[in-house]
C-alpha cells in the first residue's frame, strides 16, 4: 500500500512513523516546501522547543468544536507522548508549571531523531516539493509537486499546517486541496498573536513592560482574565499575557465584534488602596510635579499618558490636584482600557485558528467523512490550542490517530 503525506511538520512525521512501525510493508513519501523537516518544530519555544505539557484536555483548545479533541488526547496522552519520545531516544525535561521540553533544550535534538527514525524506517521523504494540487482517480491519489506526477497513492494525508509563519513556507494551500474535495472551511485567522489597539499614545509607551490582570471583554460582556507579562509596542500590545488572551480576542474580531483589553496594573492593591496610596504620596510631596511623583509608581512613559488621559497637566503640582482627579488616576491604573482593532498576521503568529471544519472528519481515525482515503491531522483542522505545548501536542496526538489509520488495509 502507498501514502502521501502532505507536510512534513509534526503531525505528519508522527503518522508516517506510527503507520510504519504498525505495517512494515508500506511505502509513504512525505512532501514538504522546506529542505528540512519539522521547521515549526524548530521555531517553538523560541528555539528550546515546548513539545508538550503534563495537563491536557479539550479546554485548552478552541474551534468550532473543541470536543473534537477529546479522543485523540485520550488515546495519545503525556504518557503515551512519553513512551513515544523514548522510542526515537529523546529524553524530556518536565517543567513544574506542566510545559515540557527536550532535555537537550535544544529544539534541534527534536528533529534530528524524528529525522533518524523517518530514515531507519525507509520512509522517503522530499523535501523542497511544493505540493500544488492532488486528484483522486479510480480510487488511487495523484500528487502534482514541482510540476511533477507522483502516482498510484491509496490513501493521503494532508497535515500542512496552514498560515501562521509563512516565513517557514507554511501556506493554506491545504484548504485549497480541502475544498476540492468537499470540505468547507472556517475563516483562518493568526493566533498566539500581538495585538493592535486604537489608542493615538501608543508610540509613547513602546517597551513598557510590566506583569498585569488583563482582562478580555466582547461586546461589553466579560470574557477571560489572564495574569501575566504585558508588553507595550509602537502598534499596541503583545508579551505572554497577550499572547494567550489574543486566542479569544481574536476569534471574536474574526467574528466583527467590539473587543477591548482592559489592564490591571497594580493586581494585588485594590482600587481603593491604590488611591490612597497616590493620595498619600501627593500629601508628602505636595511641591512637587505630579508626573514627577508618579514615575515612583510606574514608568517614566506611563505617567505622561495617564496625565493626558485623565486630564491633568504635566506641570500640574500634587497640592493642586483634588480627591476627584486621585480617584481617576487610580481607577484608570486599575483598569486600563484598549480598543483592539487588528492583529500583527500571520507573520507575526505562533499558531493559525480556523481551518477544515471538524464535524467533516472522523474523531477517531481522522479520515474524511467526505472523501474515503483521505485523512486531515494537526492545524490544518479548525483547532488551535493556548500557548505551552498544547498545540504540538495536539499534532503528535492527531498524526498518531492517522497513523494508526493508515496503517491498516
């Protein structure tokens, strides 16, 4: 029996290794645009590679239909990633907080395993093919790559990814070859992603940088809270926080609803507190300029703009300052408020949502409910998950499925 994979990333080595190792006697070429594989693996955890993580389950991804997840993290768990990751030789290091990474720290141990296993196993891989189109005829797959025919395939999988990074040659072209088939599409949209707000200082506070409460409202109504790093850019906001609260963010402006970020700075000092600590400040400098005394507070490019916002003089000094205007100041530090109207893209993006819709594909061995023999795994598949792991996991744990698929007659 002969098999395409589409995409060389880590769900479609995961199923060429599983399929192989179950049936010795097939014969799978893997395709992918870049001239080596798992370039994504690479670019993860900025380079140590956060392959996993100890917790997982169906709350951790988002989609049209995030139970889609459920079997496939059942049947391929952290313990079964484990044995996995045992069998090609590499060696883990769990993070308390649940990520997990090589024990090496270097996502290039990563793919140079999976690379030898692919190798030991004689599957063949070609790499550099840019895959343009494939036809079903007869029930047998034609792959058209380079300007080129590859012939005679039973069964396809296609586990390109689709377009965060395009910098690593990732593409939708996977959806384009989705479609033909049948498949319907969800909007695609950059996840794990900086965020652009409408706000005319952004520039004045770029490289702030400060561990906040963000909080996401949609349309006015309370959506998610996330503490963690905030940091300001010339377009509006990114750091870890951000990154993990755009999910959602952005999945709602991909649905054109009013999204705002508001930012607690000070979480641990309730509102009220934090005023009277401004106020007893301003009592003990009283001479003094206010946006002097608050650079005590906040960074010397946050005081300026919190003056501008609540309409207070820069030469302004703390005794002419009243009850009123403190309680401004506290409440706007409190809950800082931001308009996001854009994302930084795709280029700029860790992970892609949307994609193939799940409810066309079988949860148990991921084939196609429309087109029998043809298989989808990892992002192409309208799941995406949260930053630390989830999302790789998600691709070992599909490509598993497939390649248990694949390897049966």
């Amino acid at each position: 029996m002969k098999i395409a994979i589409i995409g060389a990333g880590a769900s479609g080595i995961m199923a060429a290794i599983t399929a192989k190792r179950l049936n010795k006697n097939l014969e799978i070429d893997i395709f992918d645009a870049n001239k080596s594989i798992g370039k994504k693996i690479l670019a993860s955890g900025n380079g140590r590679c956060n392959i996993s993580n100890t917790t997982i389950s169906n709350k951790n991804y988002l989609g049209e239909n995030p139970d889609f997840v459920t079997f496939a993290l059942k049947e391929f768990d952290f313990k079964a990633f484990e044995k996995f990751c045992k069998s090609v030789g590499l060696l883990l290091d769990i993070k308390e907080n649940g990520k997990v990474y090589p024990l090496s720290n270097e996502a290039k141990s990563v793919t140079n395993l999976l690379a030898l296993a692919l190798e030991n196993l004689k599957i063949n891989l070609f790499c550099e093919h840019f895959v343009q189109n494939f036809e079903k005829i007869d029930d047998k797959f034609i792959v058209f790559a380079n300007d080129k025919e590859f012939k005679s395939y039973d069964k396809v999988l296609i586990s390109s990814g689709l377009g965060a990074s395009p910098q690593l040659n990732s593409s939708e072209k996977g959806l384009d070859i989705a479609t033909k088939f049948g498949h319907s599409i969800n909007p695609t949209y950059p996840s794990l992603v900086g965020l652009q707000t409408q706000n005319s200082y952004n520039g004045k506070l770029q490289g702030v940088k400060k561990e906040c409460i963000v909080s996401l409202y949609v349309n006015g109504d309370f959506e998610q809270e996330i503490f963690g790093d905030v940091l300001f850019t010339s377009y509006g906001v990114s750091g870890f926080a951000i990154l993990d609260i755009s999910q959602r963010a952005v999945f709602a402006l991909s649905q054109f609803f009013d999204v705002e970020l508001r930012i607690n700075f000070f979480p641990k000092v309730p509102v009220n507190d934090l005023a009277n600590q401004i106020q007893t400040l301003f009592k003990n400098l009283e001479n003094q300029r206010v946006v002097d005394i608050l650079t005590g507070l906040v960074s010397n490019k946050i005081a300026p703009v919190l003056l501008g916002i609540c309409n207070i003089s820069l030469e302004t000094k703390a005794n002419e300052v009243n009850t009123k205007q403190i309680k401004a100041l506290a409440h706007q530090l409190n809950s800082w408020k931001l308009k996001v109207i854009d994302t930084q893209g795709f280029s700029h993006a860790e992970a892609s949502g949307g994609g193939v819709r799940t409810d066309e594909v079988d949860n148990k061995t991921y084939e196609s409910k429309l087109c029998k023999n043809l298989y989808f795994a990892g992002e192409v598949l309208d799941i995406v998950g949260n930053r630390g792991g989830y999302n790789l996991h998600f691709a070992w744990a599909s490509g598993y499925l497939v390649g248990k698929s694949l390897a049966t007659n």
